[in-house]
C-alpha cells in the first residue's frame, strides 16, 4: 500500500465534512465517519495505474478520479504516494 497523503484542500475538506455531521448528529458521529471513509481510501492506495479523470481539467493535469460513497476523490498516485488533491461531492463534480 502506498503512503497516502492530502492537500491542504483535501484536509479542510475531511475536516469540515466531519465537523458538519458532528454537529448535525450524535457526539463522535463525524470521527467515526472520518476514520470510515479514510479506511475506504486505503483501499484505492496501490501502486496501480488508474485511468484518467472524466473531468477533462483533472485529467490534463494527470488525476484519477475514484468515487466513494457520495464523495469523488481526485488523486494522483506518485512514486511512493497516493497524493489527494480534492474531494469533492458527486452532485457537484459535473
């Protein structure tokens, strides 16, 4: 498995999305999803090569594009690393 790492928009991202259910829901429910869906990505972090990006700027610029849950995950794998750049909500990826 590759070493995964964020972006800082990526990051802000999982942050807020956490904070969101946390405060909508019972206490620890945004941790919980956090470590969910972070358990999920480390199934995409393997040293393969994944297609393209639908998204034609995403893919100019070499992502990969996965979807989780309601969530797109837009990565590149480098060397060593699975690198998330953006998550972003599917409604909102066209």
């Amino acid at each position: 498995m590759l070493e995964i790492e964020y972006s800082i928009l990526a990051k802000r991202t999982l942050t807020n999305i956490a904070l969101f259910i946390e405060q909508t829901n019972t206490k620890g429910a945004g941790s919980r999803w956090k470590n969910k869906f972070l358990n999920k990505v480390k199934k995409y972090a393997k040293p393969i090569q994944y297609a393209p990006c639908r998204h034609k700027v995403y893919a100019n610029y070499g992502f990969s594009c996965v979807a989780i849950d309601s969530w797109i995950i837009i990565f590149k794998v480098e060397k060593n690393s699975f690198y998330i750049h953006q998550i972003l909500f599917a409604a909102a990826y066209n």
